[in-house]
C-alpha cells in the first residue's frame, strides 16, 4: 500500500507510544553471520518488532489489530499478519462488513497478492454474505482481464453459493469486448461443465457459438482451444457441421494455425479410426505440416515435423 511524505513525517514509532510501554518489542533473528541483511527501514523494524512481540504474547487486542494494519500497510503479502489478524477479529467478535471495506481498499492497490484474497475468501466464509462479490470481482476483472485471483475468487464464490444464474449473459458480455479474452473462455467452459455438462445439444449449441466468434477473429487461439475443450470427449470429426465449417474455411484460403492444426488432429482421428483413404489423407498431412512449419507456426517447426514422422511411421501404407 502506498503513503505520502506527509504521512511517513506524522508517524509515530511504536516505541514511543505510551500505551506501549508495557511491551518489550523482539527484535529479528537473522543468526550470528547473515550472508545477505535486508537494510530494513526503521519504520518497518519498529512495527515488525512489535508485532512478532505481540504474536508471542498471544495478545488479542484492539491495538494488536491495529498494529496488524501497519504490518499490512509495510508488507501486504505477509501471510503471519493476516493470519494472526484472521485470530484477533473472531476474538474480538469485529463487524466483518468494516473490515471487508478496510481489504476491498487493499485488494484495489494490490489486485495480484494472494494473501488479500485468501483474505477476502475468509471473511465470506466467516460472514456467509456473498452479496458484493460477484460485483467486486466483476470490477476487477474490468480493470484486468487476467487477474487469476478474481476469477478463482468468483468461481468459488459462484460455486459455493450456487449462483450460477446469469454468469453466461457476463461471459458473453465479455466476449463481446475482446474476443480474445482466454479467462472469459474458460469460464464459459468451467460453468457448463457444473451445470448442463455437455451434453450432445450443449456440445451443438457451443460448437455453433465458437465458430461465430472464430468468424469473428479467425486466428484467435482461445475460441479454438474451446473448440478442443468441448468436443474432447467426442472427437474433432463428430460434429458434420463443424467439419463441413472447417473445410469451408480451408477453401476460402483461411491461413490460420490454429486452423490448420485442428484439421491436422481431424485427419489423425480419421486415420486411426480407418475412416478415410490412408494415401490421400497422408498426403494432406504433410502438406499441413509443411506449411505450419515452414509457413504459418515456425516457431514450433521441430514439432511438426515430429508429428509428420510420428503420423508417417503409424499410418503410411508401405
């Protein structure tokens, strides 16, 4: 957490506060010889002796929660001091809604630190109210697509309370932003699997909504990813429609890898289930891998040609 200039000059240490007097603060330990000493401020020395003073004490006080709050304040990813806060606000029975106000200011500042919503996580548990979280996270989310913690914080949330009403209407609104949006995919998928599961009407139905957002951006990796996620227990060639849409992109000259690839594990579920003329369906084969690694995915040119030696050495009639 950030503080001014002005604010560090106001500071007062805890050694000089009178109603300190009674505590002996603990100095850290770093051993006789410490190969690297972290030079410590004298701000962050003072409170960190105090609380590890407090912590062997066992004090469960109104000013051992507030010393909580400046070790917080010095180093938000401290798991001891929000563990040993987590024990002073049961003992001390604390509103849980002030201190989900005191974290929702922290989380704002450090959106990326595990502890602040483990956290948060806790006091939901504690309080049973999850009435502000999915909008919570939903604001994080807008402000960083990416931010694993909220969407695991909102998956559990959506699990634990069982509010999966209206998830997909978000996702879609999210998709609908960036079609590039591989958190926003997966939680479609995390969703369906919890609810409907894929069943052969949903597999149909999320198969014909990936290939409009494919439409979309053709080379966006994470609507094809879905693809494979969907029909993993299916096979690539189960849908007709999704093959036929395959091949029709592949006919209007669509250079994606992403594309290509698909097509290529196509070809290989054909092959091993013998649904297809081996010398004509290996022909294509090598084309693809010939153009995904020298064309469209260089970056992974060994790959392919591995998986052209792989397909040749298994499939190719002699």
């Amino acid at each position: 957490m950030s503080s001014s200039s002005d604010e560090d000059e106001s500071y007062k240490m805890y050694k000089d506060r009178p109603e300190w007097n009674d505590v002996k603060s603990v100095p850290q330990d770093d051993g006789p010889a410490p190969v690297v000493q972290i030079a410590y401020s004298e701000k962050f020395k003072d409170v960190f002796d105090y609380f590890r003073a407090v912590m062997a004490m066992n004090e469960k006080s109104e000013r051992a929660l507030e010393l909580t709050g400046s070790a917080i304040e010095l180093n938000p990813a401290n798991y001891t001091v929000w563990h040993y806060r987590r024990e002073v606000l049961k003992a001390l029975k604390k509103d849980i809604a002030v201190e989900m106000k005191f974290l929702s200011q922290i989380i704002m500042e450090q959106q990326k630190n595990y502890q602040v919503w483990h956290h948060r996580r806790a006091l939901v548990e504690w309080s049973q109210d999850f009435s502000e979280e999915l909008d919570f996270t939903a604001d994080i989310i807008s402000r960083d697509q990416k931010n694993y913690h909220a969407w695991q914080h909102r998956q559990w949330v959506i699990q634990e309370f069982e509010q999966w009403d209206g998830e997909l209407d978000f996702i879609d609104k999210l998709l609908e932003q960036d079609v590039r949006n591989n958190s926003a995919w997966n939680e479609r998928y995390f969703v369906i699997e919890h609810t409907t599961g894929f069943t052969d009407e949903v597999v149909k139905r999320e198969i014909e909504y990936a290939i409009k957002k494919i439409n979309l951006a053709t080379k966006n990796e994470s609507a094809w990813s879905y693809l494979r996620g969907v029909l993993q227990d299916k096979g690539l060639t189960w849908s007709k429609s999704l093959c036929d849409q395959i091949h029709s992109w592949r006919g209007e000259g669509l250079r994606s890898p992403h594309l290509a690839a698909f097509l290529l594990d196509m070809f290989d579920e054909d092959l091993e289930k013998k649904k297809c003329d081996v010398n004509k369906t290996m022909d294509k084969v090598r084309s693809l891998c010939k153009e995904l690694a020298e064309d469209t995915d260089t970056v992974r040119r060994k790959y392919w040609n591995f998986v052209l030696q792989r397909m040749t050495k298994e499939y190719e009639v002699k």
